[in-house]
C-alpha cells in the first residue's frame, strides 16, 4: 500500500511540474501580431511521382510587413481529430478594433453539419497519391471527411474523425493554372485547388466537439491530440509534410497558427494557441504560445473562435454566447470576448524578426502537427507509463 502510494504521488508530481508553469484561460490574446519578415515560395515542382522529385524555392524571397503578417495573406483552416465539427464559418471587416464598438464583420463562409449546408466552403483532406519528396496530395473529402470523394462533397452531420485524421476547408473559389505569376502561384496540377480565406481583419467560428478518443491505438502518431489551426494556403497546396525544405513554404516562415491544439497526451484536455513564423523566435518548430491553455470539454460541445483586428491585436476565446449570423456587430463580438477576457492572458510579441537563412537541400519542412507516421512516446511517457504500470 505505502509503495502504491509513494508512486501514485511521485506520477501526479511529474504532471503537476509540466503544467504548473501556465494556467487554464477563457481567451487568449497576442498583441503586436505582424511584422517585417521574407518567406521564399514554391516556384517548380518536378518529377512528383518519380524517384528524381524535386522542388525549389524562388531565389527571391516574398517579402511582408504590416498588422497580422504574414496571415493577412489567404489562409487554410484545418481539423484533426478527434473532433467533430458542427458548425464553421469565416468572416472579414473593414475595420475592426477590439474593444471599439464600431464597425461589423461579414460572413464569408457558413457550414452547418445539421442542415448539411457548406456555402463558401470546400473540404478537401489528403487522400491522393502519394509523392517521394511531397506526400499525400490532396482530394476532395467525402462525407467522412477521410476518404477520397470525386467532386466537393459536405461533411456527414455525425461525422467523427479519429486521432490523427485531418480534413481542411478552403473557400469553393477554384485557382487558375498553377504557375509562379498566377493567383495560388505554384502548386500541385493534379489536385482539386481552391483559394484560401482572405483578408487582414478577419474572423473564423466553430462549434466542436473533442471527445476523448476510444477507437484509435495509444501508438499513432498524435493519440487524443484533437487540434484546429490556420495555415497560408499556398503550404497544403504543394506539400503540408514533407521532408524537403523546397517543397513548401512553411519552414521560411510563410504563416501558422494553431487556434485550439493539444500539444502533448500528458496535456490532453489543455487547448493551446501558438504562432509558428519567426515574429519573435528563431525555432519556428516549437513557435510562440500563449502562457494560458483552454480547457478542453471531453463531453460537450465548444463554441468559440479567433478574430484578428485591425491593430494587430489576435485573440482566441471559448464562450457559448458566440453566434455564427450573417453579419456579427463589432459590439456583440465583443460581448463575446469581453466575458471570456475575464480569465485571460496577454501576450505582447516583438517587432523584429529572428529568421535565420533558410538553406535549400534536403530538410525537414513538415509543419509542427506531424508527418503522418506513428511517433515514438517521449522519454517522460516512458516514465510514467512504467510507473502507473506498478501502482
């Protein structure tokens, strides 16, 4: 008895020491997001399907400056289980700022899983052929949000995806050629290819749910590690994991943002917020997070989602007050927010850029989520693992 309780105390002091240095929040803010930085697009991708796959990066790097770059450019929004998503929709203003009762946001885009309506709304998941050098591409999404569909197909009302399963949506506005000159430059030819959702001052919603996970095995890659997040839509369209720093643009710093993410299985219901270019830190893997996690609801559904104003002011909040109509008022958002800022944290980032010269060659260029293989538990799971195994 006194050996089964010196090890359940010894576990308990472990998961204390790794949560201990942040705190649960209702909403999450960055300040002083933007800024003046460089990425280098994707301009060739050859041989795709052959041993020979190769792909470069312009020797000109775009370059960005200004409130909430380089996420003003268009953006992806992506959903790995498990999850279930009831409700999405995307928004743009002229003009917001938070706190200032002024002003409006316009939906753009509104997928209701109930009514099984997806205006403005395409999903696509990685279901295509497989690359060498670019993995997965990806198809349209059939109603499980897995499987390969031939034509845009919306999500079935109980759709439920497990541990690392993924589905995106971007918008239903097709892209022209792939080409370095056109309006989604490079990309892959033989995927269904769609334009992100624009615009400096913008919004996304969702009502979710993250359940715990029951089908899948503790050995696949992110186990019980639900996570929502935006990306620069040009990555998802040539190469989301990848093991050539060439073939996307995400390693240079071209835009990630994770809205709500459970970033390890010792965490399971924490929800994270983290920026992954180079605004303040040169280890874009591990990127910046908010000192403050969200709760995660095993058995109910979620309802929050991510404004980015005016200002260069971001934040994430959780409120059920959150409604998804057709124009929102700048009052009634903040409504929203200012419950949630009740318990919140702030984090103020630096102007300057810590990006350090991208080399071309081979390189990881995978985005922080995973890269679709099953990962080794870390040393600490280890650890805990043997030790809950003699209490």
């Amino acid at each position: 008895m006194d050996k089964m309780f010196s090890l359940s105390v010894i576990t308990l002091y472990l998961l204390h020491t790794i949560t201990a240095a942040s705190s649960q929040v209702s909403a999450i803010q960055f300040n002083n997001f933007g800024y003046s930085g460089a990425y280098t697009p994707v301009v060739d991708l050859a041989n795709i399907y052959d041993d020979t796959c190769s792909c470069a990066v312009a020797s000109k790097p775009t370059t960005f400056s200004g409130t909430n770059t380089p996420l003003n450019e268009e953006v992806s929004v992506h959903f790995r289980g498990p999850l279930q998503l009831y409700n999405f929709a995307s928004y743009v203003s002229q003009d917001f700022t938070l706190g200032d009762n002024s002003g409006e946001f316009t939906r753009l885009s509104f997928y209701d899983s109930a009514e099984g309506t997806a205006d403005n709304v395409t999903f696509l998941t990685r279901a295509g052929k497989n690359s060498s050098c670019l993995g997965f591409g990806l198809t349209y999404a059939d109603t499980d949000g897995i499987s390969k569909a031939n034509s845009p197909t919306v999500l079935a009302d109980d759709t439920l995806i497990n541990s690392n399963q993924e589905y995106v949506i971007f918008s239903n506005l097709t892209c022209d050629k792939s080409g370095v000159n056109n309006d989604c430059g490079v990309y892959r030819e033989d995927i269904p290819a769609y334009h992100g959702f624009y615009g400096t001052t913008k919004m996304f919603l969702f009502k979710f749910s993250m359940p715990n996970e029951t089908k899948s095995a503790w050995d696949v890659a992110n186990y019980n590690m639900p996570a929502i997040w935006l990306l620069n839509a040009q990555i998802p369209r040539t190469a989301q994991y990848s093991n050539d720093v060439n073939c996307s643009c995400w390693r240079s710093g071209c835009g990630e943002f994770d809205v709500f993410e459970v970033m390890n299985v010792t965490e399971y219901t924490h929800l994270y917020s983290t920026i992954h270019d180079y605004q303040g830190t040169d280890d874009i893997e591990s990127g910046l997070a908010g000192n403050g996690y969200i709760d995660r609801d095993l058995n109910g559904t979620m309802v929050g989602g991510v404004v980015f104003d005016s200002t260069g002011k971001v934040i994430v909040w959780m409120s059920d007050d959150t409604t998804f109509d057709e124009t929102v008022q700048a009052g009634d958002l903040n409504s929203w927010i200012k419950g949630a800022e009740k318990n919140a944290v702030t984090t103020t980032l630096p102007t300057a850029s810590l990006a350090v010269a991208t080399e071309t060659g081979t390189g990881s260029s995978t985005t922080k989520k995973n890269s679709g293989v099953v990962v080794a538990r870390s040393s600490l799971i280890t650890v805990l693992s043997s030790l809950l195994w003699f209490i």
